[in-house]
C-alpha cells in the first residue's frame, strides 16, 4: 500500500480555541451544584437494539450527593463550565507536560476542553478546542501533541498543547482522511514507544495506522487491518520475550459492526502494510467486545463487554483472558462486584484495575490479591440516583498521572478529579439478617473499626437503606469499643433491602461500606416446589398440537455441542430438560428443534393461600446458528387454570449459550390458584434455523409478610371475637384448631393465652 502524505489545514488560534480560567466546583458544594441533566440514550447505531425501558433508558432521579469510599473528589467542573454548547461528555486522556504540569483532556460533545489540574483541587480550565458535532470523540496525545476525532468526521484534529503552560491558545490543524476509509472515528490509540497512531471504528471499519515520527504535527497514513470492525484497541511494542521488537494490537471487536464473533482480536501490526492476525479469544455470553487493556506484565488482559450486562449476565463483568502466548489467548474467567451497572472503559496501573462503569461510576479493584478474581478497594458513584444497565453517567477514566491523580469524564456531569486513598475503617456485620420485618424493627450489628491510623467520628455513623429506587439514611447508635447498631425502617414485603454502613473521620472524610448487603422484606420465606429433574416430577414433553418433527423436549444427561449444553445447572445430578438428546461427536443441528414447536408442560402446582409466591427457573437457549440467526423464539407461559388460558411470562429471543436464571413474582401474571402450570415452547419457526433449548432447577417459593399471632385463630392479623367464636366452637376437643400452646388439648391454659393476647 502506498504512503500518502495527508495535506493541513490550518485555523486562527483565536477561532479554533477560546482560554479562560474558570476555576472548578469544589469539593464543598457538591451537594447543592445540579447538574444539567440532558436524556442520553446511547450510541445511535445501538438503540434498534435495545427495548425501551431497558439499556436505551435514561429516567431514574438524581440524588444530591455522591456515595463513595477510600476516593477523594478534589474537583469537579460541570458540562456547562466546560463549554456553553457541551450537550455531553464523551472520553477523556491525560498529558504531563515537559515543566512536570498535568492536564486533563476531556471530549465534549462540541469539541475537545484541556484542563489545568496540577493542583487537583482547583482544576481551572485552560483552553477549549471546537470540533465536529458528535456523541462521541476520543484523544491521545504524543508529545506536545493532542489528537482528537470523532464520529462527526472531518479527520483528525492535531492540537499543539505546548502552548498550555504559557496560558496560550493551542495550535490546531486537521489532517483529512484517504478516500480508502472514512472520515469518522469512534476511538483512537497511540503507541507511543513505536510512534504510530491508529483510529478505531468510525462506520464499520477497522484500524487505520498513521505514523507520528518524523512528522508528528502532520500524521502519515501509512495502511490499515480492516478484516472486522474494531472498537477499540491497545498497541504495545514489546521490549523483551519472544515477542520483542514486534507492534503488537489487541483489539476489541467482532464481524457485523462488533456483535458477530466477538471477541479479542490480536494483530501483529509491525509491518503496517500487512497486519496479521494472530491470536483470537471469545468469551462466554458475549454480546459486544467494548474495550479493554493489558496488565502491567501483559500476562492478561481485561475487557468490558458493553452489552452482556442485563442481557447473558445480571451484574457487572470484567472478562480476563491469558495473552502470555499471543498466538492462543484464552479465557480464565470472568468477575464481578455484585453491582449491576453497564461495564464502559477499564485501565491498569500498577496492581490496580480503574472501571468507569456507567451508572455505577469509578470502581477500583486490587490484582495484587488475585489477577484473575479481584476485590473491589474503592469507588465514586458519580450517577447515585440508580445502577441499572443504561447508558448514563461515567465513561471513562485515566490514571496514568505521576501524582496518582485520577480523572473521569461523566456523560451528564462532566469532569471529575479524583484522589485514591487509603480506607479509613473497615465494617464487619457478624450475622446479617437473612429478612427484614415489613413493618421495621429489625436490627444489625456492626463493627466499624479504624484503619491506617485514622481517628472516627462516632457520631456520624450512618447505614444507608435502599429498596425499590428509594434511600434512606439511618443514624448508627454507638454500643462502644467500635460496635455499633442499625434498625431498618419499614420496608413494602417482597422487596429486596439492600444496606451499606458509613462514617466520617475527625476530619470529615466520609468513607463508605462497598459490601453490598442485601436482604428480604418479608417475615419468612419457604419453598413451595424444588424440582432439580432427576425425577420426571409430573413434568411432559411434547404435548397434544405440537408441531415439532425433531428435537422434542426430553429429560436426560445432555452431550454437548456447540448450541446445546454439556451439563445441566444443579450442583447436585445430572439430569435436566432439553430439546432433543444430541450424539457424542454429532454435528449442532442432528437434535435441534425442526419443523414447528416443542412444548415441555409443568404439572398442576397448589399455590393457593400463599402471601407472595415467585417462580424461578435456570434456562438454556440457542438460536444463533443456521441459515436464519436469532429469528425464533421461546415463549414462556404460566396459566391458573390448569392450562385452559396462558398468560406470558416472557419470549426469550436472545442466543445466551450459558445456563441463565429467571426469577419472577407469580402475582404480576396471574392469581395464586390450585392449578398453576409452567410452559416452555421451544419454536423452529424461521427457515434454516437452529434451535436448542434446555431447563433445569425449577422452584416456587412463597414469601410470608404477616408473622403469626398466637391466638389469631382465624388469620386476620388479631385476636378478637372470630378468634373467640373459633375456640369455643372447639373447646374440649384435642388437637383442635385452638390449642394454642400446642400442648395436643384445648383447655384453660389455651384461654388464658387468648385472653392475654386480647386486643380486641
């Protein structure tokens, strides 16, 4: 491929940039600063994918202040002190400059702002550099140099930002594109030790490679690895191992704009005229490869996948994948922090993993206890009114600064400045309680102890209490010697209670549990069914209008392939319910569902007199295979009335490839009766596709929100005439309704206990 040298095109200082020396938000008011909250929906090339109401969704309330532990806010400079036409904050990237200065570089949705913040506590704003419109821009710098670009297009901006110490306006040029590839650019990369930029994206493309050595004002395009599209990508020169010398990508993507084959892509890109692939790793639930990056001994490399959470997984997953032999990269395992916001942009410094995750805001986690399965040190939720899986709050993160200065760029809120420092005390809750009373009471014990000789203040102890959206906070009272008790409030039964303890230092500092403790408003709760298939347990497959000629629900040990499972779900057995028992060595499609639809039908389950009964069940499904990917469907039924009338559940249209758990409160679908049934109707209704299904570990539990009264015969919640009427209607029998103290004779010591509870 030729080299072609890029023309420039340059613009007046004064047009392109403006100075000014606004200082920042302080720590101080940031309970009373609000930020200007404009709906962002996500990527627009997304939103086809995503349901209303699910990942495309920006509602939830803002609280007025953020919820951390063992992170400092020191700054905080909001959208519109960034730029007056900033819609929203995209990524972010550092420069230390030759004088030892540090900047933060944030992308807005107008262009591109540099941001003095030697001092992290009064981060002042230096400079602002107009761009194309776009939700989304990325920078790296090289240099003295800023290199900016977007999905708006027009190329690459190269800002000269060795004028930001001066206090002066940055240079800017921009290099136009080959007509070989676009204009636009969803990310950007620099390797700095080889001197060579790359662009990600932008359109369907992959890498196009620029070099920076000679000329670094005026990049040279100098090839490009287009195979799959890239989203975005880390390149590193190796300097020692049997890789020394070469320029290596490891590249986040897949076919079909990233959601087919996704995964790690390793290139050899050394040659720049002829990048080779070299290594390819996939990983479990897989949906869309986002980004990730090496650990300090390029032994692993860590991914966010931007849309498996609330989709193949429940929480948020880092994936970790073994590039120590780069022509076998493999998966080792995935974690997460039990929370369940979107994973978005992750960095390594040291022995520390830096998340920015969405709504859950910046994580931290220590690969000094185990690379593969961290704990999580720290965080900053800098979006607390909700961590759902949407496409809101913190997008990225960058922690490669000298001074251990951390900045993150917020959707919604702009540019954070940040100091990780040691916790301050740590919480030990002894015995947690399993439920919480509906109507308040309960307590917790914990133990808050000091740590790096850090000085408490008792009196600001706190536990945080959340359910359904909504918290509130709880004043500790003080047992002494760094014990302390909570009571939970009232709670609406059924909810899930989750519970984090905080307090401040002598200082003020506020450090917080990341513990995430939950537990269930109710007074009890016990399972009704628990069927894990190692007995057929009333359950049929294949019923009476069935249309399926192949792969029939059948309750064995599966042999696996590539669309069916190998194992079942239960710790226990082996057995579970699939569509159609596959052959040792045989192809996917010798058992899958053909020709109609399968029906696996539950027998009749007596929920009637039960408070709050939920359904849960472990499914399996594959639908991405064939000549007709992810056209079919299987819906999911529950009927009170024996099967005469369904009511859906829900249509699993999504390939997971992973045993997945559904767990669903019987009420929102129909009335508690004598004759509830559970359906699966596993469909090959799309020419040419491949259909597998499994189910396994079904159980209905039913939730107690009343406690039992003694002497409230008649179950009304009191001990009244009913209750009176009851036992005189039984008195002198034995082992009648109103032996109240169990003792098998209903005599005076039964009405002394029911007049004792008399309250009516």
């Amino acid at each position: 491929m030729s080299i072609l040298k890029l023309g420039l095109t340059f613009f007046a200082a004064g047009v392109a940039s403006a100075i000014v020396g606004l200082p920042a938000v302080a720590h101080d008011d940031d309970g009373k600063i609000r930020d200007r909250q404009k709906p962002f929906r996500g990527p627009a090339w997304r939103l086809a994918e995503q349901p209303a109401g699910k990942k495309g969704d920006a509602s939830g309330g803002v609280a007025g202040t953020f919820t951390s532990s063992g992170i400092q806010l020191k700054s905080w400079l909001p959208l519109n002190t960034l730029s007056a036409g900033a819609q929203n904050a995209n990524s972010c990237w550092g420069h230390v400059a030759p004088d030892g200065k540090e900047y933060a570089i944030i992308g807005l949705y107008d262009g591109t702002a540099f941001v003095d913040i030697t001092n992290p506590a009064a981060a002042t704003l230096k400079a602002f550099v107009a761009g194309p419109a776009s939700l989304w821009r990325d920078m790296r710098t090289h240099l003295g140099y800023c290199y900016a670009a977007s999905e708006g297009g027009s190329g690459i901006q190269v800002i000269n930002i060795t004028r930001l110490a001066e206090g002066l306006a940055p240079i800017v040029a921009t290099v136009t594109t080959p007509t070989t590839t676009t204009t636009s650019t969803h990310t950007l990369a620099v390797d700095n030790a080889s001197g060579f930029l790359y662009r990600a994206g932008g359109g369907s493309n992959g890498l196009r490679m620029y070099d920076l050595r000679t000329t670094p004002a005026s990049p040279v395009y100098v090839g490009q690895w287009s195979d799959i599209y890239i989203h975005e990508c880390q390149v590193k020169t190796y300097t020692s191992g049997p890789y020394i010398g070469k320029q290596i990508a490891f590249c986040c993507g897949g076919a079909n704009g990233g959601y087919a084959n996704t995964g790690l892509y390793i290139v050899d890109v050394t040659n720049k005229a002829a990048p080779v692939q070299i290594g390819f790793a996939a990983y479990p639930g897989g949906k869309f490869c986002h980004q990730g990056w090496l650990d300090e001994n390029s032994q692993y490399f860590y991914i966010n996948d931007e849309l498996d959470e609330g989709d193949t997984v429940s929480l948020t997953t880092t994936i970790v994948i073994d590039v120590s032999n780069l022509g076998n990269p493999v998966f080792v395992n995935r974690f997460d922090n039990g929370n369940t916001a979107i994973g978005h942009n992750l960095f390594v410094k040291g022995n520390l993993l830096y998340e920015a995750n969405y709504r859950s805001g910046f994580r931290v986690f220590d690969l000094s206890v185990n690379p593969t399965d961290p704990p999580e040190i720290a965080y900053f939720d800098t979006y607390p009114g909700s961590d759902s899986a949407n496409f809101n709050g913190l997008w990225n993160v960058w922690p490669f600064f000298p001074s251990g200065t951390v900045i993150g760029s917020d959707i919604e809120r702009g540019l954070f400045v940040w100091t990780v420092e040691p916790t301050a005390a740590t919480f030990a809750v002894a015995n947690p309680p399993q439920y919480v009373n509906p109507t308040g009471g309960t307590t917790v014990d914990v133990v808050i102890a000091p740590q790096n000789g850090q000085v408490l203040n008792p009196a600001s102890a706190k536990m945080v209490v959340t359910a359904a959206g909504s918290s509130t906070n709880v004043n500790l009272a003080s047992l002494g010697a760094n014990n302390f008790r909570g009571t939970f409030p009232a709670v609406t039964c059924t909810q899930i209670v989750s519970y984090q303890f905080e307090i401040a230092t002598a200082a003020g500092a506020v450090t917080n549990d990341t513990t995430n403790r939950t537990a269930l408003s109710a007074v009890g709760e016990a399972v009704v069914v628990d069927q894990n298939f190692e007995a057929a347990s009333g359950w049929v497959g294949g019923v009476a209008g069935d249309t399926a000629t192949g792969g029939v629900w059948t309750r064995v040990d599966p042999v696996g392939t590539t669309a069916q499972p190998e194992d079942d779900h239960s710790a226990i057995g082996a057995q579970c319910w699939i569509t159609g028992q596959g052959t040792v060595g045989g192809g996917a499609g010798a058992a899958d569902v053909d020709g109609g639809l399968t029906t696996l039908l539950s027998p009749n389950f007596d929920l009637t007199g039960l408070d709050e009964p939920t359904l849960e069940y472990w499914y399996w499904y594959s639908n991405n295979l064939g000549g007709a990917p992810n056209a079919d469907s299987m819906p999911i039924e529950i009927s009170a009335n024996g099967g005469t009338t369904w009511t859906l559940v829900e249509d699993v249209a999504t390939n997971n490839g992973v045993w997945t758990k559904r767990t669903w409160r019987v009420r929102d679908f129909i009335t508690p009766s004598a004759t509830v049934r559970v359906r699966f109707v596993a469909r090959d209704l799309a020419t040419g596709s491949l259909v597998e299904a499994g189910v396994d570990d079904v159980r209905i539990t039913n939730i107690d929100c009343v406690a039992a009264i003694q002497g409230d015969l008649n179950g009304d919640g009191l001990v009244n005439a009913g209750d009176l009427a009851i036992l005189l209607g039984a008195w002198g029998t034995t082992g009648g309704v109103s032996d109240i103290n169990g003792d098998g004779a209903v005599d005076a010591v039964d009405l002394a206990l029911l007049v004792g509870n008399w309250n009516g």
